[in-house]
C-alpha cells in the first residue's frame, strides 16, 4: 500500500497541468475511500459526500451529504437498519462506482453531487432480466397504497391512490425526510438541510420479500389485543349512561357478540373538546365503565385532539405543568406535540386519569399541532397516544385513528372516516382495504353501513355487514342513523347473526393470521397478486381477496334481481368449496356468481384447515376448547395454529405456543395430526377437546384415535355423546369428537377404507349438481316457473341427495354412483331444452339457466393472462 502511493506521488510531478494533477489525485482519494469505506464500515460504501449501505440483496440505502456527515440514529420513518451480513461487490469502471449484489447493480458518477437521473442508476432482476431505474422517473405500474381517509367519499367521487410499495415493475424508493431521534434528548431533531436519505427496494415480482424487508426496516406491524377481531359498535348519537346500557343488553339478547363500544363526542362537557365527563350523560362513568367490562365490552371515547378550552377543569394543572399564564390564554390551549414537555403534559395530566378510570383506548378523531420540518402531525400524534397507552397500561393495544403516511403501520388501527352510504364505495372499501397492506396498513376499520345516511337499503346494509365480518375490524357507525341489525327485519337480523357468529369461530384462524402480520408484515386481506405475481388475472380483480391463503372472499356490491345478486369472482389454481353450498369450482377460472341475500361468494381451497372456535357472546368468555378443526379434503393440507394470552405483550418475547395440524391421504388412508404444541404463555390450557370436520370426502369404514377404534353414532346422536363419529351426506362431511387431550401430546386421528382419492371427482359433482338444484327451486320463488318444471326439480334434488346419501356411506360403488349422477345431469339438460321450446318468458329461463350453471351470464376461462370466452 504504502509503496503504491509513493508511486503515484512520483507521477504527479511528470503532469503539466495543476487540473490534471487536481483530478488524479482526486481519483486517488476516490480509490482510497472505496477501498477504506467497504472495508471500515462492512456493509457501506462512502464515495465523498455520498454513503451507499447494502442492506440485503435487494434493498439498498443512499445517502447524500452537503457535509460529508451521515446519520446512523433512527428516524420517525426508519427504526431499524440491523439486518443479516450479505455479500456484495464494489468496482470501478472510469468514474463510476458500481456495488453490486445477487439481485442489483448500482452505479454513480464520483463526484457528482446530489443523486440524479444522470449520475445514479440502479439495475434489478424481474423474472430474470435486468430492468433500469434511474431517479425521477414516473412508475405507471404501481400497485397502489392507501389515503390518509375517505372522508366526504362517494360514488360520484372515488379516489385514485397513492403509490405504494409494491409495482409491477418491480422496484419502489422510500424516500425518507422526517426527523431523526436523538438519544441523548429523548426525542426528535431537525435532519440537516439538504440531506438525501433514500431506500431503494429492488423486489422483481417476490411482493411478500418486499413487505417483509419493510417492516424489518420501518418497523413490525403489532399485535392487537385478541379482543379487537370481536365487533365494535360505534354511534354519533348522544347517548346515555343508561341507553348504552340497554344496547350492550340488546345485543346480547339478539345473539349478537360485542367486544367494543365507541362512545362518539357527546361525551365531552364541553363541545366537541375537552377531558370532563358530561354528568347530563354519564352521572357515573368509573361505574359504566366498570360495568361494561364485567360484560365483556372495551370500551373506547373520541378525541378531537390538540385542542384544552379554559373552560375544563384540567386547565389549570395543565398551565402549572407548563409554566403557562393562563390569562395569556384567549379561549383555549393548542399544543404542539413536536415539543417534549408538551407532549408529556398532554398525555398524563388530560389522558392518564381516562385510562385509569377504565378506558381502554382513544378513537383519535384529528390531529394535534406538531411543528417541526419533515413531521406528520398526524402520524407524531398517533404514535404519542399509541406509545404512551402501551407504556401506561403495560399491555397490548391500539388507537383508532385516520393514517398518518409512511410508518403509520406501526400504530393500528386505521379508520377511513366519514362516506356516503352508497354501493359504489362498498364496493371501493374492498378494494381499497385490500391494498393498504402494500403500505403495511393490515387493519383498516370502516364505517360498516357507511357515515352518511339515516336507514339504508335492507340488501345494502346486509351486504357491508358480510364484508365488515371478512375484513380486519367489524365496526358498526353511522352520523345519527341507524345501523343496529335487528332495526332491519329478522330476516337480515338473522343473516348478520349468522356472519357475526361466523366471524367469532373465524378468530383463532385470525388471530393466526395476525401473528403472520406481525413477523412478516403479510396483510390479512391479500391482493391474489401476492401469491401469484405472475398472472395477468392476479392485478384484474381488485374487488376481492385472499383472508390468509385459504379462504378467497369476493364481497357482494350490488342489490338482487329476482332473488339473487350476481359477482364477477375470479378462481385461482385449485378446487374451491363453497363454504355455504358446497359447491365446488375449479381454478383458474373466471365466473359470474349468483348469491341471495343469505351468502356472499366465500370459498374455501381444499388441503385448507380453519381452526375454529366455540360460540361465545365475548373474546374471552371461554377457552378455546373444544377447538374445532375443519379440514376440506382433497389435498395435503397443514396449518401452525398461534396462540397466547391475547393482551400483554408476551408475544414479543416468545410467550405464545404453536400447535402444528396436519392432513395428508395415502392409499385411501386419512391421517390428521393435531400437536404436540411447542411453547408456553401465561393462563396456557393443558388439556382440550377437539372435534375434527373433515368436508368433501365420503364416509370412512372406521376411525381411529392413537389405534383404538372410535365408536360411530348417528347424525343426530352426535350431540348427545362425549366421543365417537357420524358422517353428514349432504355436505360429505365426517365428523369426530375426541375426549380431553394433553396439548403436550401428539393426537393422531385416522379415516379408513373407503374409495380413497378415486372418489374426489365424483365427490365434487354431486355437491355442485345438488347445489345448483337447490338454487333453481329457490329461483322459482322469484320468477314464474311452469308447475312441472317444479315437480321435476323437486325429484332431481330429491334423487342427488339420495344418491349422495348412498354413496357417501359405501352403499353404492363409484361407478354406479356416477351412472346416476351422469343420469340426473342428462335429465337436467332435457328438462331445460324442453322449458326453452315452451318458456315466454325469458327472465324465468335466464334465472333457471343461472341457477343451474351458478352463473348469470358467461364463463371465463383464466390461463397464462388470457381469456377464453
């Protein structure tokens, strides 16, 4: 080394001119850093004003200086920089720098200044080819991110979105700006002017390696207590200490459960501001509240932040704190969060009394002051409430509060805000909820019924109640209106009854979902482009979404006609069950699907295993015991089912357990495996029940548990004992209970003989043709059906479900079995072409033909991003 420079000292002096002595030794330097900048710093390259990092493969951080002086403290975006040693390279070709990884090349131009289209490039992979980013440059391909809400949002007014992180193209940059976190003080500081601080996220099309790398960068999306997958209710009306009393009452009642109650602004004494109960409503609130949790209910007050009238009581201690002269103060004190003792004032003098008295958290309804350059007031003051109730209470939990931009994940949950009552937004909310997870913005609560509007359509409220139960938070809300369920008929009260209770036994496979979340920042509703990144149809259907990557839920948006709505619902590859028909659809494949008002299109991919829960009124008001296990057969199917105490934050620390379920058939032999569970947490049960479901598979000879026989019983006796099996031929479904286990202890449970794998095909025919009869004698309610036509489908239906009945139990082989399948099919087809001679109305043979073939119109069939019509 030292011989080397000695060299170049020689040759400085043979150079004519004090410019190219000047630009050789700056290139000297240059070599010097590149050498001393990879080696000192590991992972880092720093090229004069400019530092390069290598954070992985495929993410990259930037940095440029006008000081040469670079920033290792954290920001209110970036929290974490820490990440696994990778290998990379750093060359020079002329005056460019090249780093170079597995996935990206990056190049600048030495000594060039602040980056740029001309002096900064980075190459990346996408599906095995390089693809060009340089900055500046607009990315037409990206997949979208979320508002910061939807307030004033209708029909006629549908916002675009944002960019987000993930794009076809296969890159993003994250810019950050915001301020850095200074150690020292305890707080945030100014970033020095004109410093460039830039992430550049390289993916190609691996979209769920993109959300991971971001939440280890920006931070990991938190738990929620178990308790907010209940349902919430939430009102602007000025209720009472009394009448909500009466409403929690109610619901149970109605058999409706109910975890949170939102009590909106009327609770205030003073407007829509201020700390102090209002004594015209709630004479008594530390009994309320105490009441209200003995029942299971959280209970939660809207804030309008940032702003303390003179005129509440806490505005003297408030001045105290401060050091402030209240006859300084015109009407009211405005804080700026942006300050430390301000921030400290506002949360412990106006909000730590609130939570001690009972409160459980705050529905942050605005934004206070927070005055420093590159801050988000609103994102400052969602992590101030956020941080200080977790701090407080010592245990999980989480606000309520429009988005406050990038690194807003870290503080859910996020509410969309005030919209118009109307179909066109439903059917934007579920787009919209779904692509928030390219922001890491997992859970999304709306306004279910929306804000605007007194007492909605009958279809339209039961249709945003299905998609609130099937999205990350059920929160019921509405300015003055009225959006109880059973102010809708028993009819739809019964139907949002029946979605309220599916969701509860939904919540262990929730729950699961949102541990996923936490470690991997995979949303719970999911874009079908994050599994298959590939497929043209993955970007078309942006109105529904995978809930894990079992279940597939394509919301309704429309009203009926005669009798039924119709969804465009795209099928990815595999055989999908219809959770509430049993229909059966294979992938890929587009189709137009009729539902009555009772259903929405949800599905269900065999090999799935849901991990259901018991009937409760509340989270919590039982163990998970037994837990219920439904496997749909056809496929190897596996699951991890996640588990803890549901409130403290344990999970941070490894308290929480997995038990491992598994499913697999071999030569007409059905092993399902439940255990041992690995791991531990506080109030961990040691022994439960479980009732195994196996869905789509005929009856087996006998059962097995641990290798001794399991006694079979009728359907209906079932009910009445402890342990053994009986099999449903109307869903081909086999259903077995099992004693007390130790969780400790693998369990083993075994389907033998039967037709084995051979029978899946026959299986799926006879749950879809019976089905689709059904569907027809129920279309005949609505339009005018010839009474023969009528007689004949009675018959039809009544024979398919004999024959599934034989079947099913081993009474008649697999091929006689499909001889009378292919024979009611026939007769379907004959009695369809003789209604078509004679029919003169052809809205009842448009409404037959849809109920048989489950579709309205058209089928598409989806391959490699084309259409065959």
């Amino acid at each position: 080394m030292d011989r080397g420079l000695s060299i170049w000292a020689r040759l400085l002096y043979f150079l004519p001119k004090r410019e190219e002595r000047m630009r050789a030794v700056r290139n000297l330097v240059l070599l010097l850093l590149l050498a001393i900048g990879a080696a000192a710093k590991g992972r880092s390259v720093v090229l004069e004003r400019a530092r390069f990092t290598v954070l992985t493969p495929t993410l990259l951080r930037l940095e440029y200086s006008p000081e040469g002086k670079f920033e290792d403290r954290p920001s209110v975006l970036v929290v974490n920089r820490k990440f696994p040693p990778v290998s990379f390279k750093v060359e020079r070709a002329g005056k460019w720098l090249r780093i170079l990884t597995r996935n990206l090349v990056l190049e600048y131009e030495a000594g060039s200044g602040p980056f740029n289209s001309r002096n900064l490039r980075i190459r990346y992979l996408v599906s095995g080819k390089f693809e060009e980013w340089r900055p500046g440059r607009p990315d037409p391909l990206n997949l979208g991110g979320t508002r910061t809400s939807l307030d004033l949002v209708g029909e006629h007014n549908l916002p675009d979105l944002p960019p987000g992180l993930l794009s076809r193209s296969g890159c993003f940059l994250l810019q950050d700006q915001t301020p850095l976190w200074d150690e020292g003080k305890g707080w945030i500081v100014k970033r020095p002017e004109g410093y460039l601080d830039w992430y550049f996220f390289g993916y190609g099309l691996d979209y769920q390696r993109a959300l991971e790398e971001f939440v280890t960068l920006c931070g990991r999306i938190p738990m929620l207590p178990k308790w907010a997958f209940g349902s919430w209710y939430s009102r602007y009306w000025p209720y009472t200490e009394a009448e909500e009393r009466e409403l929690i009452l109610r619901f149970r009642e109605e058999g409706l459960p109910l975890d949170v109650l939102v009590i909106d602004v009327d609770w205030h004494l003073h407007g829509w501001h201020g700390w102090d109960w209002n004594p015209k409503y709630f004479p008594n609130p530390s009994g309320f509240l105490r009441w209200a949790r003995e029942r299971g209910v959280k209970v939660t007050l809207n804030i309008h932040p940032g702003v303390l009238p003179k005129s509440d009581s806490h505005f003297p201690k408030v001045c105290k704190r401060l050091g402030i002269d209240p006859r300084g103060v015109k009407d009211a004190y405005k804080f700026d969060l942006a300050k430390k003792e301000e921030a400290e004032a506002y949360m412990e003098v106006l909000h730590k009394p609130l939570l001690d008295q009972g409160v459980e958290f705050f529905w942050i309804d605005g934004w206070c002051g927070a005055r420093m350059s590159g801050l988000s007031p609103l994102l400052w003051t969602n992590k101030i409430y956020y941080e200080f109730q977790e701090r407080h209470l010592r245990r999980r939990t989480l606000i309520l509060s429009r988005y406050g931009g990038w690194g807003n994940h870290r503080y859910p949950v996020a509410f969309s805000g005030d919209t118009f009552s109307e179909w066109g937004v439903l059917n934007y909310e579920v787009y919209f909820t779904a692509t928030a997870g390219n922001v890491g913005v997992a859970y999304w609560s709306h306004d279910i019924g929306g804000f605007f509007g007194k007492k909605l359509p009958v279809e339209l409220y039961v249709r945003w109640v299905q998609f609130g139960a099937l999205s990350p938070i059920l929160r019921l809300h509405s300015d003055h209106g009225v959006r109880e369920p059973w102010n809708y008929g028993r009819k739809a009260l019964s139907i949002c009854r029946n979605f309220y209770r599916l969701r509860y036994r939904l919540i262990p496979y929730l729950y699961t979902l949102s541990r996923l979340t936490y470690e991997r920042g995979l949303p719970l509703c999911r874009p079908l482009y994050l599994h298959w990144p590939g497929e043209e149809w993955a970007y078309r259907y942006r109105h529904q979404y995978l809930l894990g990557e079992g279940l597939l839920v394509a919301p309704v948006a429309e009203p009926t006609e005669d009798g039924f709505s119709v969804k465009e619902v795209c099928f990815p590859p595999g055989i999908w069950h219809d959770i509430f028909t049993g229909k059966v659809y294979k992938g890929p494949k587009a189709l137009i699907i009729r539902c009555p008002l009772w259903r929405m299109p949800l599905y269900a991919r065999e090999g799935t295993i849901l991990p259901l829960a018991p009937d409760v009124d509340f989270v919590g008001q039982k163990p998970l015991d037994p837990l219920t296990i439904l496997y749909f057969a056809g496929r190897d199917g596996a699951f991890d089912l996640y588990e803890d105490d549901g409130e403290s934050l344990g999970y941070k620390r490894g308290e929480c357990s997995w038990t491992p379920i598994v499913a697999r058939e071999r030569k007409g032999r059905l092993v399902i495996t439940v255990g041992p569970t690995r791991g531990h947490y506080r109030g961990q049960l040691e022994r439960r029940r479980h009732i195994i479901r196996v869905v789509g598979r005929p009856a087996p000879v006998k059962v097995l548990v641990g290798g001794h026989l399991l006694p079979e019983v009728s359907l209906n006796g079932l009910g009445r004992v402890e342990v053994g099996w009986a099999f449903d031929p109307s869903r081909f479904e086999t259903i077995v209970k099992l004693p007390p286990t130790s969780i400790k202890k693998r369990l083993e449970v075994s389907f033998i003989g039967g037709p084995g794998v051979r029978a899946y095909g026959l299986v799926r025919q006879l749950l879809t043709l019976s089905a689709r009869l059904w569907e027809a004698r129920e279309a005949g309610k609505f339009v005018p059906l010839p009474g023969w036509v009528r007689t004949e489908l009675e018959a039809l239906h009544e024979e398919c479900g004999r024959i599934k009945a034989l079947f099913g139990r081993g009474e008649v082989p697999l091929e006689a079995a499909a001889r009378k399948a292919s024979l009611i099919e026939r007769r379907v087809g004959e009695m369809l072409a003789r209604l078509a001679s004679q029919c003169k109305d052809p809205r009842a043979l448009k409404a037959l033909l849809g109920a048989l073939w489950g579709l309205s119109a058209k089928a598409r069939i989806v391959k490699a991003g084309r259409e065959r019509v």
